[in-house]
C-alpha cells in the first residue's frame, strides 16, 4: 500500500495517485479532514519501541506497519471549532505536534518526513540551499535579500531517494552525488534542484514540496521502485 | 569593524542582559541590536558563492556588517507582536522583510548562532523529540492520543500517570486522576501527551557547547516550575560523565549549541529525559546556583 495524504486541491498529489493506479499500485489517499477527523489517533513512545494507530472514520486504519511508503503532501491543517481564536490556536499546534510524531515514527519511507513548522518537510530559505550545496561542492549561484537572481536556463533534477532524474538535460554524475548527499543531509528524499546552466551548471534553488507532476513517469517508477525496494529489505 | 559577537533581542530580558554584562565583563568587542529599534531600521543580507553569507543591519543610524560577526546570540521574538510595528501594515510587512533577510543570513552564515532557527523544530513536537531523544536517553512512556480507551489503558499500565501539551505551548505537567474521567470527551478535539509519572529527583542540565551545567531541583510539585508553595530548592550537582556526555551529544544532535535539557534522575535507577529546550531561560539556575552559564554563552560568542 502507498498511502499518499494531502489536500484534494493539490493537483499534483492526484496526478500522482492517478499514475500510481494506472501502473497498478495499490494506494490510499488521505485527506487531513479525515485524519484530524479520526475516531481513533494512537502514537506510542517508550523505551521498547514506537507504534501508531489511526483509524478514520470510514473504518480505514493506517496502522503504522501498513504502508510501503507514504507520500506527505499535507501544508495546513483544517480549522477545528474552538470557542476562541486563542482555542483554535492551540488545537492546531497540537495537532500538528502530533502528526509531526507519528508521521515520523513510521518505519516506512516517508517523502518526505515532516517538520513541526512545516508539515510537508524541510523548509530553507534559498541562501540555506546555497550554503549547503557549496558545502557540499555544488557551484552555486549568488543570492541577495534584495531580490532573487534571475535563472537564466533553469535545469531542473528530482530526487527521489537514491535515484535522480534529470528533467531536460542531463546533469553530471558528480552533480548527482551531490544532490543524493543534500537531500540526506536536509532531510528531504524527494525534492527537485534547479540548477542554472548559463553559467556552468550552477545550483540555483529547490523544493521540498515539488511539482510532482514535472517528474513524469519517471518519478512515479521511482516512487514505486522505492517503495518495492523497502518492502523486500522489509 | 573586526570581529565581533551580535545579539539580538530585548536587552532588558534576563538571559540576553546576563550575556550583555558578561561581554563587557570579558571586554569581548560586541554589538547588541534591540529589535524594537530593529523594526524601525533595516536589514539586508547576501550569499556569494566565494565569501559566503554576508549582510548590513542599518539600526540607529548605524551600519553592522554582518561579514564580521563571530557569533550570535539570538533571542529574537515574534516580530508581528512587537507594539512597534501594530497598527501599520507598512511597518509590519516592513519588519518582515528584514526579519526574513537577518533569518537568512543566520541560517547560512559560517558564524556561530545560538540558536538557529531551523534547530528549534523539534522543541515544537514533544513526542517527536522524544524521538531522537530515545537514542541518547530513557523517555517516560509516552501516549498521544485522542482515543479515551486507550487513555484508560494506558492508565492501567502505571501507578501515575500525568498529561501536557504535546507541542511547544507551555502547559503545567498535570497528574490524571479520576476527576478527568468526565472530561475524556474532549480528546476529540485533539489528542493530548499522556505520561508515565516517573518518580525521582529533577535535574537540569544546561549545555553550551561542550561545557555542561547541572542543577538539582527539589520539589514537592507535580511540574516543578509552577511549585506555589515556595520551597523549590535548585541547587547546583555534578551528574555522571556519561550522562554529561549524553546531553552534550544530544544538544548537538539536534543542531543546537545552547539547550536546556531536563533530567529526572528516577527511583527505579533510570535516568529519564523529558525534553530539551533550544531557548532555555538558564537565569533562574544561574541566579541560584552562580553557575556561569551566561559567561559560557558569551564565551561561545567569540
């Protein structure tokens, strides 16, 4: 099961589940209603391990051994009644406190895993990517709180796990490694690089919240070599 | 400008101003920007791929490259909050727009930053944090839930046991007893961070860098920080190597090189973390005890 959560507005966490069905994927989708909506929410901690439990409304249950691997799309969390704006407030931080936890206890992939300020993954500002990926040997572009940089000829490359795809043009096999390592090190395992090829192939941007459609059918035989991959180790 | 230590914040908030005295103490060469003449000025910063991050704060008719910075100490609060900006859109979306430049540049910059942002995240999920926590310290069993039977069951498992707030909202430590019964319905509006009590002696411990300052609190309160009785004692201990050790890896596991790390040092011989805190208002301790803890940050700053 590829269990996929998100907004029913995000066209491209449907684009996804529908390419997924069509290669024959069994796949769940969860809508944030459901889950802040669910009958039961369970995440333990201790000494002897971690389990989750969560059982919707509708009777599905997304125990935490279920999924091959998750695709996390959520961004907000819907408003749940509240006798003040200060209530409403909390609930929400709370909510969110405990998603991050048990989306992140799961023992499945998760793409990508979320953060308590950013439900959907790792969020940096554009001179954090840059930092990083020239600490990692990327050439990069420049960057300034003035305004960004013009990408002059945007090369886009998706990770997805271990595996990148090269969009439009190819980039170098080093570029790649590079890439493989930012994405372990920030926490992201799916995410596109935008790379500017004006200048040599400089690194430019990326998102942990991609356009999955951009990826094509490569990303979804990436996601479902990823998740067949993870459930044979399994 | 040569090297200097920023600090951000209110002056006037106990933990920035130990560290301000601290630095003038050390005659350590330092800029101190209140945010509430910050909103009132400017902030710019870059990143270039051969020198790296880089900015200007302009506050007060005065320029502060930030290429120069050794190290900061950061305590800025939620812009949209300060008096300075409300009322005024301009002043607000201006506030914003320096605030995201400043972010930038210390999320990238090669100078030391207590703390980064981006390291306060799991502070804002307990059970999350308990998480990473697992692999360095014991966790009290830990249930959230929104689920009564389970509550119930997991009741039925211990002695005691307590609730709080699962995200970083601050919440008194609560013990469960029958008179919540009635008031279970009310997970359904979110699941609530449910606890084994653990018995046993606080200790809090403060890491700046590599060096680590433990006190001992005494107290007969559920949650120590809200004893009304008045007869908390904190009292400063030495704790095990190995648990010095363990809290000074755990700190900078997380990306932080300032935390306030709580330790219950549990009858049953288990050492048992409950949380590290990436903004730890270390005054209290340091007051109590004179452990230098401001004296380290500013050290760090250098």
């Amino acid at each position: 099961m590829i269990t996929l959560i998100g907004e029913p507005e995000d066209n491209d966490l449907l684009w996804l589940a529908a390419a997924l069905r069509r290669r024959g994927q069994d796949i769940d989708v969860v809508l944030p209603d459901e889950i802040v909506g669910a009958t039961s929410f369970v995440c333990r901690v201790d000494r002897a391990g971690v389990s989750s439990s969560v059982r919707l409304r509708d009777g599905r249950t997304l125990a935490g051994s279920t999924p091959r691997l998750v695709i996390n799309r959520l961004a907000a969390l819907p408003p749940r009644p509240a006798t003040s704006a200060v209530d409403a407030a909390y609930l929400d931080e709370e909510w969110r406190a405990a998603l991050v936890a048990w989306l992140r206890s799961l023992p499945c992939p998760v793409l990508n895993p979320p953060r308590a300020a950013s439900l959907s993954g790792p969020v940096l500002t554009r001179p954090a990517w840059l930092d990083v990926a020239s600490a990692l040997g990327l050439p990069t572009q420049a960057w300034t709180s003035e305004g960004d940089m013009a990408i002059a000829e945007p090369a886009d490359v998706f990770v997805v796990g271990d595996t990148c795809l090269d969009l439009t043009h190819p980039a170098s096999p080093t570029a790649h490694d590079r890439l493989r390592q930012l994405s372990r090190l920030v926490g992201a395992p799916l995410m596109r690089a935008r790379f500017d090829r004006a200048d040599g192939w400089r690194f430019a941007e990326a998102t942990a919240f991609p356009p999955l459609a951009d990826g094509g059918q490569p990303l979804v035989d990436a996601i479902i070599e990823l998740a067949t991959s993870r459930a044979s180790v399994a | 400008m040569s090297g200097f230590a920023l600090v951000l914040g209110l002056p006037n908030e106990p933990p920035l101003a130990a560290v301000i005295r601290e630095l003038v103490k050390m005659a350590m060469p330092h800029v101190v920007v209140d945010q509430r003449h910050l909103v009132s000025g400017d902030a710019r910063s870059w990143w270039t791929p051969d020198d790296g991050a880089g900015g200007v704060i302009s506050v007060d008719g005065v320029e502060i490259p930030l290429g120069d910075v050794t190290g900061v100490y950061t305590r800025l609060t939620g812009w949209s909050q300060l008096p300075e900006v409300a009322g005024s859109p301009d002043r607000l979306a201006h506030a914003g727009r320096l605030h995201h430049a400043l972010e930038g540049w210390m999320e990238s910059t090669g100078a030391r930053v207590i703390n980064r942002t981006s390291a306060n995240d799991s502070n804002n999920s307990k059970p999350y944090q308990a998480l990473i926590i697992r692999d360095h310290f014991d966790v009290p069993a830990t249930l959230v839930t929104n689920d009564a039977d389970a509550v119930l069951a997991f009741r039925d498992e211990f002695p005691r046991i307590i609730y709080k707030s699962a995200s970083g909202e601050r919440s008194i430590v609560t013990p469960f007893t029958d008179a919540d019964l009635d008031r279970l319905p009310l997970l359904a509006s979110a699941p609530v961070q449910f606890q084994e009590f653990v018995s046993g002696l606080d200790v809090r411990v403060h890491v700046v860098g590599p060096d680590v300052f433990a006190s001992a609190v005494e107290s007969s309160a559920v949650d120590y920080r809200y004893d009304a009785s008045g007869q908390a004692r904190i009292t400063a201990c030495q704790v095990p190597y190995d648990v010095a050790a363990g809290c000074v890896a755990l700190t900078r596991r997380l990306g932080l090189e300032l935390s306030g790390i709580d330790l219950r040092f549990a009858d049953d011989g288990r050492v048992v973390c409950f949380e590290v805190n990436p903004s730890p208002a270390y005054i209290v301790y340091e007051d109590e005890t004179g452990q230098p803890i401001a004296a380290a940050i500013a050290r760090r700053l250098g």
